[in-house]
C-alpha cells in the first residue's frame, strides 16, 4: 500500500474534527484553510516518523498547534473581520446573527490561555470526549475537567463583559 494511500485511509474519518479544531484554533490570527494546508503538508512529510496510527489525529493536532505559533510569530494578528470561513463552523445556514455571535464566541476563545482554549476547543467545538481530549493534551483526566471548568467560567466572564459592554454603549 502506498503512503498516499495509508494516510488518506487515516485522514478521512477524522477530516471534519480536524477541521473544527483548525477552524477555532486560527480564528483571529490565519486563515483556517492555511493552516489545515500546512498542515497536511508537514504531517504527510512526516508520515513515517508516526508509529502508532491511532494517534493520528493527535499527530495532526501536534503539527497545527506548531504551524500556528509558528504562523503567529511570523505575521500580526489578523482583525477577526478579515477572516473567512468560520462563520459556517458547524451549520450551513448564515444569518448576521449567528454570524456575531461565532465572531463573539471566537474573540472570547482567543482570550483564553492556551491549555484552556485548547481544551475548550477539542471538548466543546471538535466534539471529543473528555478522555480522549485527555490523551491529546496528554494530561490526566482530572486536569481537563478542571481546564474545561475554568475554560468555560472565563468564557462565560468574557461573553458577559462583551454583552455589558454592548448594552451600555
């Protein structure tokens, strides 16, 4: 079997959560389409260093947290106006409501510290279990609940200060 092959049998059951991931990890820094790009690139050049293909899916999210730091050490932040594709994160209807409100939602996230944001992402957005998000972050599953639950509180804290702010002005 090629490698071509052996890595799309890999990557086709697990293409819509790594897009979820890539889609709230670059929000408000690169284009999420970028960095599913590089990083497919980088995890197809590196295919034979895997070893245990089970891991795949943590192998791709290792190599999109890298090309992101990577990515943001090397250009400014983008306003979150000029990024495109999240908007359709999970529903194909549009609305300039939902539209907000993922911008908000978005904003919110990239506030967060890294180990939070992450969690909150796998768990909330790419819709893993708390074990699973557990054996990507490689942490017990105790520290991701306690990420998950300090995650949200700082989430819901930032979203209240966003609301207050748009109420009062």
């Amino acid at each position: 079997m090629t490698k071509k092959k052996q890595f799309m049998e890999l990557y086709g059951p697990v293409h819509g959560s790594f897009e979820r991931f890539c889609k709230a990890r670059s929000y408000g820094v690169c284009d999420f389409n970028d960095l599913m790009h590089d990083t497919l690139v980088i995890a197809f050049e590196q295919f034979g260093t895997l070893k245990n293909k089970e891991v795949f899916l943590s192998f791709l999210f290792g190599i999109a947290n890298k090309v992101h730091a990577n990515f943001r050490r090397k250009h400014k932040t983008l306003s979150f106006s000029e990024v495109k594709g999240v908007e359709n994160t999970q529903d194909t209807t549009f609305s300039i409501e939902k539209n907000f409100r993922h911008d908000e939602l978005y904003e919110a996230l990239h506030q967060l510290p890294e180990a939070y944001r992450n969690c909150v992402i796998l768990y909330e957005i790419a819709g893993f279990s708390i074990k699973e998000t557990a054996a990507i972050q490689e942490c017990s599953t105790d520290a991701i609940k306690q990420r998950l639950s300090r995650g949200r509180k700082m989430l819901a804290e930032a979203l209240s200060e966003k609301s207050t702010k748009t109420i009062t002005s």
